[in-house]
C-alpha cells in the first residue's frame, strides 16, 4: 500500500496550474485629474488620514467610537466577512485529500428458502479502515479556480465591510453637524420669537393708545404666530435629529456627547487634499471590492475551462478486515483497497460550453461594474470638490448679508419709533433679518457636510479599524 499513499502525495504536489486568464486591471476609464481640485496637493491625501485626523471635536470622536461598537450594520458587515471567510477555506479544503477513520461492523442472516445449503446461515463480517473517497488530482487547476474565486469574493466581502466603516463614520458626523445646526435654528427661531412678543406687546400698547393701527396690531401677531409655529417645528425636528443619530450609533447617546448648537464652531479638517484618480479612486473601498469581484469571475473562468479536461479523482484505504471482532486487528487481517478514476468529458449536450461562455459573460459584467463603481466614486469626489471651491464664498457672503441685515433691521426700527418710516418697512427688516439668520445656519451646515462628504467620497479612513 506503500506505493499507493505515495502516488497520491505525488499527484497532490504536481497538481497546481490553472487555466484561468491572466488577469489585467482594466484602464481608468475617467480623467487623469479631478475638475475644480486645487492647484497644490500638499499634505497626505485624505483617503490616508484616519477618521480621528479628520473629526477634530472631542464630542463627535466619542460618539464615532461608540457606533464603531454598537451599530448594528457594521455588525452585520462583521458577519458578513466570516461568513464568507468560512466559505473559502471549505472551498480551499477540497485541495487536500480528505482522509477518514471507517469502522464497521456487519452481522447477517441468510433464510434457508434462499440458502445454498438449505440451512440458515448467519455471517459477520468487521472491519477497520484509514483511507480517502474521490480526491481530485487538480492538474487542469479547477479546484484551484474555484478557492482562488472564493479567496477574491472574501476580499471583497471585507471590502465592503470597510465601505460600511467609513459610510458610518461620515452618516455619523453628517447626523451630529446637522442636530447642532437645528439647535442652532431652533435657537434663531426662539430669540426671533422673544424679540417678536415684545413687539407685539408694543404695538398692542400704541394701538390702545391710538398711536398705531389695527393693520399694524394685526401684521405684528402675525409675525409672532408664524415664529410661534417655526419654533415648534424646529423643537420637533430637533428630537427627530436627536433619534436619528441615536440609530446611526445604536446605543443609548450620554447627554453630555450631545452637541448644544454652534454648528460654526465643530471642528472638521478644512484642508482635504483630494490626490489623483490613479492614486485616490483605486483605493476606495467599494472600488477594491469591484476588483475582487472581477478577479473571482476570471477565475470562475479557468474553472469552466477545466471541466474540458479530464477529471482524475483516487479513492483509497488500508486497514483491517474480519469475520471476529477479536481478531480484527491480528495477522493476517489486512486489507486494502485502491480505485483511481479518470474521467474524460465527451458530449455533455453543450452544457459546458454554455458554462465557459456564462463564465465570460460574468467577467465582462464584472468588467463594467468595476468601471462603473470608479466612475461613479469620480463624480461623487467631483462634486464634492465642486462644492469646496465656493462654499466658503457662500458662508462669508451670508455672514455679511446677516451683519447687514442687523444694520438694516436695527436703523429701520430707530427710524419707525421716531416715526420716519411705516410699519411695513420694519417688517420687511424683520423678515430679512430672519431669513438671513436661518440661511447663514444652513450655509455654515453645508459646508460641515461637504468636508465630510469629501472625506467619504474619497474612500478615507486610513487603517480600518475594529
């Protein structure tokens, strides 16, 4: 049997060659620069800068760590990976002989009726046995495609898991950002409100005094009820904000991690390099885990080009065979055994024909969705750093529009109480006034978003973390 356990090893080893195409990264089918990046990229890209370089505010690190804990899609994520972690080594498994301890014990009767001798005949048979069943001698690399797809689906699995990471990373300091600047509105609306009832109270004691008319009384409670109503929706969006970040992170939030407001203060890296598309866009997460899906189709590939040849598989086992169990393993008793098959495809009804063509149809999709994944991964940093190159003139123009706003507001109510211009030019100022106030929150919101849509966009997070 000697020979025989030595032949398997023999083909073991010499089995390895794959039938598989060479596989060639497809070219970048977008421009060789983003459009309104800026001129110098000094610093390190932010694909490389770790999430804790990027959000600066020691609240919103505290709640990121929290979610990279407790959120239950990344847990998911996490299972994901070992799910398909497992999937690959049973498939690597099968290039190894599986080897079995068989034991067996058979005790049997034969009727006289059918009995050569007319009598009953009782038999027992036993036996002990090591050996293998239908080992694949891989020469044509079948088994070895078939773990080298399952090894690329794997990357790609974690691939998505580090898409997830920093997807959460970003929803999570997009969620705080947006429940400080709600504070931030509700805070407008509430000091508009105050200020609006103290001139309603105003004008309510002209108007008894006959100093103003009923037509400014009822302009001046209009204004106060609209704030009124404002004020309770924003009370209302702000407890939505505050249950929405509370599901991002999937665990009850400390009050004192909540943001109190000043969305203009929250501190988010300014200066994002974005690097090249060759550079940035080929390590985006979900860019990396279109590759892998590419590479596991060009090897399913070499699979469907394998089952063309001839498939040799060995079964084989050596042990102990007896009529007594005493004496199973006495001299005398050895057994063994050893089948070797050969396989040789010669009509199949164009069933593997169809299998290699769906093969490389699977690989040609596999082809445009990597394509499509950096072209869309192209445009997402694009807009972003379209956005970047005019948000900041769009925040310091609100802010001069809201400083004269308060100029205008403040110089038309001097004028109204000496009595120079009418009620309607004050309301206008007031309504300015407020809206340029609402607007300068969302202006400066905006511009939050878009650092962290660019940090997203361009695949940061540095190392993945646990």
């Amino acid at each position: 049997m000697r020979p025989v356990w030595g032949a398997m090893i023999a083909a073991t080893l010499v089995a390895g060659c794959t039938l598989a195409p060479t596989y060639r990264r497809p070219a970048l089918p977008v421009q060789s620069a983003f459009p309104d990046a800026p001129a110098t990229t000094q610093g390190a890209s932010a694909a490389d800068l770790p999430w804790r370089d990027v959000v600066l505010e020691p609240r919103l690190q505290s709640l990121v760590a929290l979610a990279l804990r407790e959120n239950r899609d990344l847990r998911v994520a996490v299972a994901d990976i070992q799910r398909a972690r497992a999937l690959y080594r049973i498939q690597r498994a099968e290039l190894l002989p599986a080897i079995d301890a068989v034991g067996q014990g058979v005790r049997s009767r034969t009727p006289p009726s059918i009995s050569t001798t007319g009598q009953p005949v009782h038999t027992e048979q036993y036996s002990a046995s090591l050996g293998l069943a239908a080992f694949e001698i891989d020469l044509f690399g079948r088994v070895r495609s078939l773990s080298a797809s399952a090894l690329q689906s794997f990357f790609a699995v974690e691939q998505n898991r580090r898409a997830v990471q920093i997807s959460l990373v970003a929803e999570v300091a997009s969620a705080y950002a947006t429940l400080a600047a709600d504070q931030d509105q509700l805070t407008v609306i509430r000091d508009t409100l105050g200020a609006r009832e103290t001139a309603t109270r105003l004008t309510q004691s002209r108007f008894d005094a006959g100093a103003s008319s009923e037509l400014d009384l009822r302009q001046a409670q209009t204004l106060t009820e609209q704030a009124r109503s404002d004020a309770a929706a924003a009370a209302a969006q702000v407890a939505q904000d505050r249950n929405a970040l509370q599901l991002l992170v999937g665990a009850p939030i400390p009050a004192e991690l909540l943001p109190d407001g000043k969305v203009a203060d929250l501190r988010i890296l300014a200066d994002l390099p974005a690097g090249l598309p060759s550079d940035v866009l080929l390590r985006r997460p979900d860019v990396l885990a279109a590759e892998h899906t590419l590479k596991a189709r060009n090897a399913d590939i070499g699979a469907a080009r394998a089952a063309f040849f001839p498939r040799i598989t060995l079964t084989g086992d050596q042990g102990s065979a007896s009529k007594d169990l005493d004496n199973l393993f006495k001299a005398g008793t050895h057994a063994w055994s050893f089948t070797p098959q050969v396989v040789l495809p010669i009509f199949s009804g164009g069933a593997n024909l169809a299998n290699l063509s769906g093969a490389r149809a699977s690989r040609d999709a596999a082809v445009a969705s990597y394509e499509k994944s950096i072209q869309v991964a192209f445009r997402e940093v694009s807009d972003a750093l379209a956005v970047r190159a005019t948000i900041e003139d769009q925040v310091q123009a609100q802010e001069r529009l809201t400083s004269q706003a308060t100029d205008v507001q403040r110089l038309t109510q001097a004028r109204y109480d000496r009595g120079v211009d009418g009620y309607l030019a004050l309301l206008d100022a007031q309504r300015s006034l407020y809206a340029a106030q609402r607007s300068l929150v969302q202006t400066r919101l905006a511009e939050i978003l878009n650092r962290i849509e660019l940090y997203r966009a361009l695949g940061g997070g540095g190392a993945p973390e646990a």
